[in-house]
C-alpha cells in the first residue's frame, strides 16, 4: 500500500472520530439552554475570551435579552451556562447551593497551588479552617475596627502631601490595603516606604497580572504543556516567588508559636495544622496555608483598593452627594472623631452611597466560574457533571425587575421613605452560597471606614480640564480608571 494512501485512510480516520467526538458531544449537552451557534473548535469567540473568566460582558447582556435568564455559549469544544437575573442566579447559588459549588479545572491554576487552593479539590476543608481562622483573628469584630481605623489614620498625612495636586490614590489606597491584611495574616504593620512592605505588594500585583498571560491560556487550553519543566516553571514562577516570601513568615511564626496565645491567622492556622498531622494526606497543611495566604493576599490588596479608588473618582464626578455625604458624618461625628461601624444607622445616606456605588461599580460580573457537582436537571434544562456555570452577577445588580433605575447611580436605592437605610435582596456583589466571598465581613468593614474617613478629611475633585461623567460611562471603563485615573484631595476645614 503507498504511504500517500495509508495517509489518506488515516486522515479519513481521524476525521471521523473527530465527528463521531462532536456528536457524541453534543448528545451529552443537547439539554442545555440555547445560545448563540457556536464555531467547530473555536466555541464562540465573540462572547467569551480563552483568558477565562474575562467575558464580553456588554454581549451578555444582549444574550441575555435574547435568550431569555439561561442560556449557552462555548470556550472551543466546552459549554458554559450562563445564569442571568436576579431569580435564576439566587435559585442555582442559594436553592442548589451544594449542586453548584463546583469550580471548573483551570490547569495552571492547579499547577500553581498543587491542588491546595481555595479553588482547588480540597477547598472544603480550606475554607472552613480559614473562615474559622479569620472569625478568631476578629473579623467583623471591634478589634478588627480598631486596626482599620489606625491605618485609615496613616493615609491622612500620606494624601494630604499631595498638596491638592493630581495623583493616582491607587498606591496609598494599596498600602493600606497590604499593611491591613498584613496585620490579619501575619500579625504585622508596615511603614508605608518599608521594603518589606514593597516587596508583599510588587509581588502580589505581579501574580495577579500574571494570571491571564498568554502561556497561561495555552496550558489551560492544552494543559499537556504543562508536562514539560521549563514550561511549567515558568507558569508557577510568580506564585513561587510571593510562596517563597510567605514561607519566612510561617517559619518565624512556628519558631515562635505560643499555643495558648495565638496572634494573627497563621498562628490558627498552624495549630489546625498540628491537630491533623498524624492524617495521611491531610487537606490542612503547610501548602494549603501558604495557599490560603496567598489567596487572601491577593483578593485583599487588588478589590479592596480598586473599590475604594472607584468610590472615590465616583464622588469626584458626583460633587453634590459628595458633599451630602459629607455633611452627615460631619453632624454624626461632630467633627471631633472619626466615623465607626457603630455610626452605620445614623450614617444612612453615608451607608446608602457605599452600597450603590458597590453596585454601580459591579467590579465581579461574573464572580470566580462555577461548575456543577453532579447532572443536576434546572429550570427545565439538564446540565450534565462538571458544566461550567457563569452566575452573571451584572445582571442581578442591574435586574430592572429588582431596581428601580438599574442603569443609574442612584444611592435612593438603599433608602426607604424615612431616609433610613435598607437591604435590597439582590444586592449580591460578593456573590451568594457556599462560594461567598470569604472577606466579605472584612471587605465592607474595610470600605465603609477608609471611604467615610477620607470623605471626612477631604474633598475629592477631577483635575482640570477633565469632564464629568455619569456611572454609566465610569462602569463601562474600569480598567482604565482602575490603572490610571487620577484626583485632587483638597484638605477640608472641619468647623468643631
């Protein structure tokens, strides 16, 4: 037989598997909701970016439109639900909170955690213990208030140098963010021009740039690269690093360790540590606390100071509630402290800007993705073991049937008839059920602070000649306001 015919007959044979794999594919999914047809090989490119979880999110919501609250489209051969509105994405998160818990395999993610992530398999046992860790430390208590406001203390003179002149509050908003987790974590407080201090911070921006990189999307495309050293060192270089920094941490915490008076989370996390050693392949270990660390460093300092700086160019481009905002702390406070967690119900309108402008600012769409623990029939569809699901939280935030103008900056949301503050139920900017944000406590308290305390002290405005412009246009350019957007702090004379 010529080799040009065994090619052909093997092409020929190839080919047919591939369709037979196609089909049999598509069998497996045809219960899915509908969506948009999807490429052989390529999914849908114009709606979701191989650099998962990045989603065309303005393309969402004309699906979502089309299709209706659920609805299918495709990373290459893949398929990912997307649940949209209020109702559907609180029936998966909150009525099949364990069906939907699941995370979808993310090659080097796994590869730089070794499985020991919040998002990895062992992510139960992970978060309970680092939930519990946290709690211990006083999240949401009043010895965690007391450290964020000495270190909302620490920016005043930091902003103040400025001299009202334009400047990029994203690097003193960071070192803030750091020297507070790093007093949860570690037990320790940095002077904002402290090496130490850089380094934690340079370290963790690198990682979380890193985290789209196009070697990075090739190994999750084709995660057999990940076989080969080099590769593979490369994609893990940066966890390495910020793991090698972590390290020196725990090792001076263990050499240290006082069992009877813990000090900070990985003090807790070190004595969990202890009571599971004798298990053979215990969840609770050294790479799951590094792990764990690393994680909460890097979701602390990157949400926490993208929030605040998008509060804060938000009252530049909106001086009227501004200015209300800073007419009732000045009559709670009287001018002669700073605003508390227990000033929450007389801080009304205060509290009412925080939650709408977390709202507006929608800065997780879509959260982490989910993925489905077993073939689980929903909402009149079946979505088979392992589907990858997109809770679209932009469309909850935005749900017209949920709020009043979706579309606008509107802080009369979170205020009821008396001007008092209110909940809203699909409020869920850090996402619902078992995947919750786990700094949530830690978060608003963390937001609700440095925001009203820099409102207090300063008047926040756009440098000249920059044009106003509505919550609308500031959502839709996030990134660039997050990389580079600068204000004026003009230093307020507070009347006692």
């Amino acid at each position: 037989m010529e080799l040009s015919t065994i090619l052909a007959l093997s092409l020929v044979l190839l080919l047919t598997i591939y369709i037979f794999f196609l089909w049999s594919k598509q069998q497996r999914y045809r219960s899915l909701p509908p969506g948009p047809t999807p490429i052989p090989l390529l999914g849908n490119p114009k709606y979701i970016d191989l650099k998962a979880p990045f989603i065309d999110f303005p393309e969402l919501h004309q699906l979502n439109q089309k299709y209706g609250p659920m609805f299918t489209i495709w990373k290459m051969s893949e398929p990912v639900v997307v649940l949209c509105g209020y109702e559907t994405v609180k029936d998966a998160l909150i009525n099949h909170a364990e069906q939907f818990s699941a995370r979808p395999y993310i090659a080097h993610y796994d590869a730089s955690t070794e499985g020991y992530g919040f998002n990895g398999l062992r992510w139960r046992s992970i978060r309970r213990v680092s939930m519990t860790s946290l709690r211990n430390f006083g999240m949401g208590k009043k010895t965690m208030e007391k450290r964020v406001l000495a270190e909302s203390k620490y920016l005043v003179p930091a902003v103040s140098e400025t001299g009202g002149k334009p400047f990029d509050p994203a690097m003193f908003l960071s070192h803030a963010a750091g020297n507070i987790i790093s007093t949860v974590l570690f037990g320790e407080q940095f002077d904002y021009k402290d090496e130490k201090l850089q380094e934690l911070l340079t370290s963790t921006y690198s990682l979380m740039r890193r985290f789209s990189s196009l070697l990075n999307t090739i190994c999750n495309i084709f995660p057999v690269f990940l076989k080969f050293p080099i590769i593979k060192q490369k994609v893990i270089k940066e966890n390495q690093f910020l793991k090698k920094l972590v390290a020196k941490y725990v090792e001076h915490h263990r050499k240290t360790l006082n069992p009877e008076a813990p000090r900070d989370y990985v003090d807790y996390f070190l004595l969990k540590i202890k009571e599971v050693e004798h298990e053979t392949d215990p969840d609770i270990c050294d790479s799951s606390l590094f792990m764990s660390v690393i994680g909460l460093l890097t979701a602390a300092i990157g949400s926490t100071t993208s929030t605040i700086k998008f509060f804060l160019v938000l009252m530049a481009h909106y001086p009227d509630v501004q200015a209300k905002v800073q007419q009732e702390i000045d009559e709670v406070t009287k001018s002669l402290r700073s605003p508390e967690i227990e000033d929450k119900p007389q801080l009304a309108y205060t509290n009412a800007v925080i939650h709408e402008a977390l709202r507006v600012l929608d800065l997780s769409p879509t959260a982490f993705f989910h993925a489905v623990t077993e073939d689980i029939k929903f909402r009149g569809y079946t979505i088979p073991k392992g589907t990858t699901v997109i809770p679209f939280l932009s469309s909850v935030l935005q749900d017209p049937s949920q709020w009043e103008t979706p579309e606008d900056f509107n802080p009369q949301h979170f205020l009821n008839e008396d001007g008092q503050f209110r909940t809203r139920i699909a409020f869920l900017p850090f996402s619902a059920g078992k995947r919750v944000c786990l700094g949530e406590n830690l978060a608003r308290m963390e937001v609700f602070l440095i925001f009203s305390f820099l409102l207090q002290k300063f008047t926040f405005t756009l440098p000249p000649g920059t044009e106003r412009q509505d919550s609308k246009y500031l959502n839709l350019n996030k990134p660039e306001i997050m990389a580079s957007a600068q204000l004026c702090a003009v230093p307020r004379v507070l009347s006692k």
